[in-house]
C-alpha cells in the first residue's frame, strides 16, 4: 500500500473532524440535539462528498468508506419512514465513526 500524500491525508483528518464536530455540538449543553436518522443521513453524506472529492483527485477510497457511508444514510433514511427506533441511531453513527478512523489509523490510511 503506498503512503498517502500530505493533501491527501490532511482530506481525510478533515474529513474525520467534520464527523467528529457533530458529536462535539451535541455533548456541549447548547440545545444542539439533533435525532438518530439526522445524525446518520449527515455523517453518511460527510462520507460520501468525502469520498467524492477523493475520488476527483485521484486518490484511493476504502471501499470501506461507501460502505459505511451507505449504512448510515440507509439507517437514518429507515428511520424516518419507519420510525421503529429500536436502536439509538446516535450511538451507532459514533461506533460507526469511531470504526471509520479507527480503521483509517490502523491500515494508515492518514
């Protein structure tokens, strides 16, 4: 696997922190709530312009990230036909970002 170059690497920390400041407006008590589906539809489409612009410049996408892009707006789109609310959709968007860096870190994809 070659090594990423600096711009590409700093795309995908940025990439990471947008997904990371979702989590970070709704812990601090600003009233900043936002449901399960629209927490998953916004990170999924983070991933995905993410992936898009990565894609525009050549660079390589795990297919990991579609695929995880792809489940959370799935997840978040059920939801809010559906309403089921069987699992806290919050909580799987941070195991789902939290697997997409961690990931990212262990094949060094940053």
């Amino acid at each position: 696997m070659t090594k990423k170059t600096g711009r590409e690497a700093r795309a995908e920390r940025i990439t990471w922190f947008a997904m990371i400041s979702i989590f970070l407006l709704m812990s601090f008590n600003t009233g900043f709530v936002l449901d399960g589906y629209m927490t998953c539809i916004i990170l999924g489409l983070i991933l995905l312009f993410s992936g898009f612009y990565q894609l525009s410049k050549k660079w390589h996408v795990s297919p990991l990230t579609w695929m995880i892009a792809t489940l959370l707006i799935a997840a978040g789109f059920a939801d809010l036909y559906f309403n089921q609310n069987y699992i806290d959709l919050n909580l799987l968007g941070l195991i789902l970002t939290a697997a997409v860096i961690g990931i990212g870190v262990i094949t060094n994809e940053s």
